[in-house]
C-alpha cells in the first residue's frame, strides 16, 4: 500500500491506525459514521488523507434534496421499487441489504467537514486530491500536476471518488452531469472489489476525455453542458474560500496576493515563462454566476472574479489578455441579454453583465487596475472602428498563438508584434525595465512573459517561482484618456469577439452589425468608469507620494493629471463629455449625475462647476 508522506517541513498526514478507523466505515458503506470519525480526528497537528478529501468531494457533489442510489447504474440488474413488492419477502430482503444509499444527512455533513477543514489545515495540504494542470510537458514526482499513487480503500466509491483527481481542473468536475458520468463510466459501485489500480487508471483517463463533456456537444452549441451544475455549487463555493485562505497566506509571506492552488487550474505558462495567459475556464464559471438569479451564487461569482483580479497584480497573469478574455464573455452575455429583450428601454440602460461588473468591483488597485484595462479596450474598438487606429499591442506577445489585445477589432495589422531578439555582443547588467532579458545564449528568444527571465540566469524550461515583484500603481495618460472618451462611434461597426477559444468550434466573424458596447448608453457608462477609476487611482498614488501608503508611483502620469486638473483640463473634459445636451439614448440625466461624482472624487471646487 503506497501511502502519501508530508513534504519537508509540513503537517504529517494523518497516522495509519487513524485512517484504519475512517476507513472501516468506508468499506461497509456506513458514510455518516465515517464523515463523524474524521470530524472528531480533525486536527491541525495532521492534514487528512488524500483519499478521505476525495471521499468527501465526491460525496458533496450529490443532491441533498432527496437520498441518493449510488448502485442504480451499471452491470448488475437493479429492481425497480414496485415491481419488488410483487415479489418474494426473500428477494425484498435481498435487495434492501444490496442497496446502497447516500442520505442527505450524510452530503450535508461532507459539506460541512470540508468548510471545517479549512479552517483547521493549511489549504496547501489539501493541493494533492484536486486536479490541475502539470506545470511542465513533463510531470516530475513531487512537482505540481503530479499523478503519484494514493491509497487503496476497500470503499464502495473508491473508483469514483479516485476519478476526481483525473479530471482536467476543477472546472471540469463542477460541470452539469460529471457524477452521472463517473457512475455509468465505473459502473455499480458493488463491484469495488474487482477493478484495482490496473484498470481505473485507463478508465480515469478516458472519463477526462470523453466527447460528452467537450464545449462544443454536437450541433457544435457553446454551453450545451451548464458550467456549474446545480448540485455543484456548493463545490465552487468551497474551491472560491480555499482558494482566498490561500491567497491570504501567500500575502502573510510577503509576497503578492495570490492563490498558487488556483494558479494550477489554469493551463500552463509557456516554456521559460512564469505568466499564464488563459483564464477562460474559470472566467465562464463567473460570468454563469452572474447570470444566476441566486444573490450567494452571484456572490461566488464576483469573489472569484476578484481572485483572478488580484492574481493579475503579480507575474503570474497577465492583465492585458485576461481583460481581453472577460470582455468576450462580457460581449456574448451582452448579446444574449439584448435578445432577450427587445424593447426600446433595453437600449437606453447598460447590460446586465456590464452592470453587475462595474457595480461590484472594489476599489482595491487590482480591481481599479482591472476597470481601467477593460474600459480602454472597449473605447479603443469603439475609436478603431472611426479613426483606424488600432489598440497597443501587448507587450511581448501571446505565447498561447492566440490575439489577445489588438484582435478586438477585425482588421489585424499582419506585420509582426514583435521582431526576433538579436545575440548581444557585450552582456549587459541586468536591467530593472521591463525588457528583463538574461544575458545568458537566446536559445528562446521568444518568450511570452516581461518578469520571467532574471538575469545571469541560464535559459531554461523550468517553472520554478522565483521572488515576485510588487507592481506599481499604473495611471493612463490624461492625453490618451481625453483622446479615448471624446471618440465618436461608428454607425456601422462589424467585429470579431476577442480571444474565442471554444474547442470544436471555429474563430467565425460575428454576423451583428454591432457590437454591445456600441450603444450610446454603455458606451457613456464605460466613459464614467474610466474616467472613475483614473481618478481613484490618481488618489491613492497622491498619497502613496504624501507616505500614507508604500510609495511605489510614477511621476509622470500623476503630475499629468495633477497638472490637468490645475489648469482646467479635466473640467474642460468633463464638461465636453457629460455636460452635452439630454438625450434618452445617449444617457439622458445620468449624464450630469456621472460628472458630479467623478468632480466630487476628484476634488473640483464648487466655484468652478458655476464658472
């Protein structure tokens, strides 16, 4: 029995006689007593089984509505209710004995142990039973992504429950329909006795590549399948506070707030890179959220949106492509809402979607930083579509082969981003720009990621996380501001949604004449958050100047907008943008609301909104 030892330094895992004790309850099925036994062992002096967890999990992703029959599905004949009644009181016995059934009494009380766990162990220590992704093409025993041997328990879910840590990410487990298919894929759980470890890996494996639970389904339909089941929230909701404990922790070391557990359910950074540009998946789990009707759903939502925002603050996401991600869902919530309703009031309010996104995104430096990306982006396709000027390409590329900056519009420039690096003659000292580029052979000098190279350093593969910078307050020029808000819309604008990576499903242009954001209204609410948010922004850089917070400002863009708002350039501007004449339409009297609040954050005197 190959049993998971702690790493150097850790919690130990809990000992062998204790976990003898869970499992003989396993074994006999009895899943309320051995939910209680682990209760009363839970401890922070040991972190539980992988195993155990993954029981657990399993048991959690059930419906606590009513009981649930765990041996309906597979080789063996099952009996239906009414008929056994017709029959023998032997076979009623027989039958009653065999069956095996998880009581909601028994799902709730997995769900509160797994809540309880938390906030007893490290989130760390629970990293082994969820899925991830490897960090590298080649997974190395005791590296993240590893798939080493757990422990054999005689359960009568055990291949199920197993399966779990086959799945691609968490993402996966959670959608509509995956214990269904573990059931039929693993059959009756009765025969738990005849498929060890030989077979179950063959069948994890083809369970996390069957065809059912691709995007694209049949006709070729994005979301056929729901990207959170309804008897999976509780799940989502469990994964979103593991992975804030974590990233509470990683800030506790001195480091940038992140989670590193959610860093492994997205795909892999490029070779040489610590930076990972693909955030789709969980970005689909937030925009289903807020498209639910349940205000603890929409919750889950946004906290898991603020997670990935914060993830952006650090080396290890990147900012440009995740905003070019969430404004594609963005867009297609958008589009779905505005079929939906078709009256003329639809067209004088913002979407839904973008609503509930301004509306909840705190005021933090991520989140504002984050506003500002999607705002700009949005403004500059808008501009692009009049003045044929094209967004600024992200810095140093998509290592993902993906357009995930300058592809919002359709009318890609073909000449390259970026040209090829060339050998140095003399090996420069490193260099603290953002052109960090080690003096070591180029044998790849296409790298995706601005911090993932440090100097004097060899070129390698290798993901390891080196120190993570803090990054700086980042405030827009009061130029390029001005230049975004006061761009006229095109009547006539046809453009791709960005970054669409639906497998099964080809990148098509958008047969819409218009895009979303081409609405006056939306247009004039995105105008409002940009401007907002360079102003809060230019606030909390002020004082960081003046020491009430870690001064880390550039004095260029803050004495810009300082200067602006000294010689009436920005109430010049506010004035051009929302003091124009009432229209419906065009906001109508959200107009002059949207100027006296950005005039109140900004601190314009009274005396010269009369002047």
């Amino acid at each position: 029995m190959n049993e998971i030892t702690a790493t150097a330094g850790g919690v130990p895992e809990m000992g062998k006689y204790l976990r003898q004790i869970v499992d003989n309850s396993l074994e006999e099925g009895q899943f309320e007593s051995a939910i209680a036994m682990l209760e009363q062992l839970r401890s922070p002096d040991h972190k539980p089984s992988v195993i155990h967890i993954l029981h657990l999990l399993f048991i959690s992703l059930h419906s606590t509505a009513h009981e649930c029959r765990l041996d309906d599905t597979g080789a063996d004949p099952t009996y239906d209710r009414a008929t056994l009644l017709l029959q023998s009181p032997r076979k009623i016995i027989k039958q009653t004995k065999s069956a095996l059934v998880l009581s909601p009494t028994a799902i709730i009380s997995a769900q509160r142990l797994l809540f309880s766990f938390i906030s007893t162990n490290s989130p760390s220590e629970f990293g082994a039973a969820l899925p991830q992704y490897p960090e590298d093409s080649q997974r190395r025993v005791g590296c993240a992504g590893v798939q080493f041997e757990i422990e054999y328990v005689d359960s009568p879910i055990y291949n199920q429950a197993q399966a779990l840590r086959s799945a691609k990410s968490c993402w996966e487990i959670m959608r509509e329909g995956y214990v269904s298919k573990t059931m039929q894929t693993f059959g009756t759980p009765k025969a738990r006795g005849k498929t060890k470890q030989g077979g179950l890996r063959s069948r994890s494996s083809g369970l996390a590549k069957d065809v059912s639970f691709e995007w694209g389904g049949e006709d070729g339909i994005e979301q056929e399948i729901k990207v959170v089941g309804e008897d999976s929230w509780f799940f989502l909701e469990w994964l979103v506070a593991l992975f804030e404990k974590d990233a509470e922790k990683t800030e506790s070391l001195g480091q940038k707030k992140h989670s590193p557990l959610l860093l492994r359910q997205l795909p892999p950074p490029p070779a040489a890179s610590l930076t990972r540009w693909d955030a789709s998946e969980p970005l689909r789990v937030v925009f289903y959220a807020f498209q639910q009707t349940d205000e603890r759903r929409q919750r889950v939502g946004i906290r898991l949106l603020n997670l990935l925002i914060d993830t952006t603050q650090s080396s290890h996401l990147n900012l440009i492509s995740f905003a070019s991600a969430a404004l594609a869902h963005l867009a297609s919530s958008a589009n779905t809402s505005a079929n939906d309703a078709s009256s003329p009031l639809s067209m004088s309010h913002p979407p839904d979607p973008l609503t509930n996104l301004f509306t909840h995104l705190p005021s933090t430096p991520a989140a504002l930083s984050f506003k500002v990306a999607v705002c700009k982006k949005i403004l500059q396709e808008n501009d692009a579509s009049t003045s044929g000027v094209h967004p600024s390409p992200i810095p140093g590329g998509n290592a993902n082969g993906t357009s995930s900056s300058a592809n919002l519009n359709g009318t890609n420039v073909p000449e390259p981003r970026r040209p090829r690096a060339q050998p140095r003659a003399i090996p420069l000292s490193r260099q603290t720009t953002a052109a960090d580029i080690s003096a070591a052979p180029p044998t790849n000098p296409a790298s995706g990621s601005l911090a993932s190279i440090q100097a004097n350093t060899p070129n390698t593969t290798t993901t390891a996380p080196g120190p993570t910078p803090r990054p700086k307050l980042v405030l827009p020029n009061f130029s390029e501001v001005a230049r975004l808000v006061q761009a006229q819309p095109s009547s006539s604008f046809s453009t791709t949604p960005p970054m669409r990576r639906n497998r099964g499903q080809s990148n098509r242009a958008s047969p819409t004449p218009q895009t979303p954001w081409m609405i006056p209204a939306v247009l004039l609410r995105v105008k409002y958050e940009l401007l907002l948010a360079c102003a809060m922004i230019s606030i909390q850089m002020a004082d960081a100047a003046s020491g009430f917070v870690d001064p880390r400002t550039p004095a260029e863009s803050e004495t810009e907008w300082s200067m602006a708002k000294k010689d009436g350039r920005l109430e010049a501007l506010l004035r051009g943008v929302f003091d124009g004449q009432s229209d419906v339409d065009e906001g109508g009297g959200d107009k002059s609301f949207y100027a006296e609040i950005i005039r109140a954050v900004v601190g314009i005197p009274l005396s010269t909104l009369n002047a």
